[in-house]
C-alpha cells in the first residue's frame, strides 16, 4: 500500500552551533513546535514522503518596529514561536489561538503615541478569556529583562510565566485575601 504524500507546515528550530556539530558526524538535534527535540535524521524520514516548503528561518531575537496597531505577519510568527502559549498565569492554550496584546498600552501616533509601540518585546500571546482580564478585570504584567513575564493580580499576588510554565512568586495579601473571603462567604 502506498502511503499518501502530506503537507503540513513544520516549525524546525536549529541553532548553527548544533549544524556545525552535524558536520563532524554527530547528529544535529533541533527543536520542533509542539513536539519537542529531534534529530535532523528523524526529521529527514519524517519529510521524506511529503510536500515540504522551506521558509526563511525568523531571527527569534529582532527588535525591529512598526508604527501600526497590528503587528505584521512576520512578528506576529515571531513572538508565537518565542512564547508558545497564553503567556496568562497557568494558561497553556497554544499561541497560535490568541490575541498578540500590548503590554504597554497601545496609544495611536496621532493621538500623541510614541513610534515604535508595536515591536515583539511589547507583544505578548494572550487567550481572548485573559486578555479580557488583563484589559478589564485588574490584572497586569511586564516582560522582564529574561524574557518572562511577571503578573499581578488585583489581590496582589505575583507569578512568573515563561515559555515552560508559571511559578507563583508572592500570595496574595493577607489583609486582600481575607476580605475576598468574607465577601465570597457573605454573598
């Protein structure tokens, strides 16, 4: 039985480093979205009987900018392939589904913003569920220097949020907390 040639798009990240060792013989691992690590060989077999289109590798690192509300093409790929998922506290909803949200608020040029607004380190993924908490509800964030983000809730909590995961870094206040529950309890 034949088998049926399939196109699909595979996202393939190789560093040159790991190409240069492949040249002495050792097999180059890559990084392959949603999948995790392989090899260039098994990578190789996986292609051999499909319809592959090459695109240029993204520099994962620009910075460049556009003075336009909506990020082009081009960076919207970009921070995707960078954070992988809603960036939103233990939210793992794949980043190819969300909203790209301004960290700093958006502010048209011709209503005083300044250029440069829309660049990948002010553009983070969020579902539609959280970037509606984050606009509505009281929540906000920041992108660090190490490329996590670092959230606070309304209560004052704190996490942390990077491409593997989230890590709670402060509970909310005591004195926060406690109203939350008598109010919770008095409804």
């Amino acid at each position: 039985m034949t088998r049926r040639a399939v196109t699909t798009h595979l996202y393939v990240h190789v560093s040159l480093a790991d190409l240069a060792t492949h040249q002495t013989g050792v097999p180059a691992v890559g990084e392959v979205e949603k999948l995790g690590p392989a090899t260039t060989d098994l990578i190789r077999a996986w292609l051999s009987d499909s319809t592959a289109t090459i695109r240029p590798v993204l520099d994962l690192n620009r910075t460049d900018a556009v003075d336009e509300h909506d990020p082009p093409p081009r960076m919207r790929e970009q921070v995707i392939l960078r954070d992988r998922h809603c960036m939103f506290p233990w939210c793992g909803r794949d980043a190819r589904l969300t909203d790209l949200d301004h960290i700093v608020p958006y502010v048209p040029p011709d209503e005083g913003g300044p250029p440069g607004q829309t660049n990948p380190q002010n553009l983070a993924p969020l579902c539609r569920r959280h970037h509606r908490a984050k606009t509505f509800a009281g929540w906000h964030y920041r992108r660090a220097r190490d490329g996590s983000y670092e959230w606070t809730s309304p209560r004052g909590g704190t996490w942390t949020v990077g491409p593997d995961g989230t890590s709670r870094t402060t509970a909310p206040s005591v004195a926060l907390a406690g109203r939350a529950a008598s109010y919770t309890l008095a409804t």
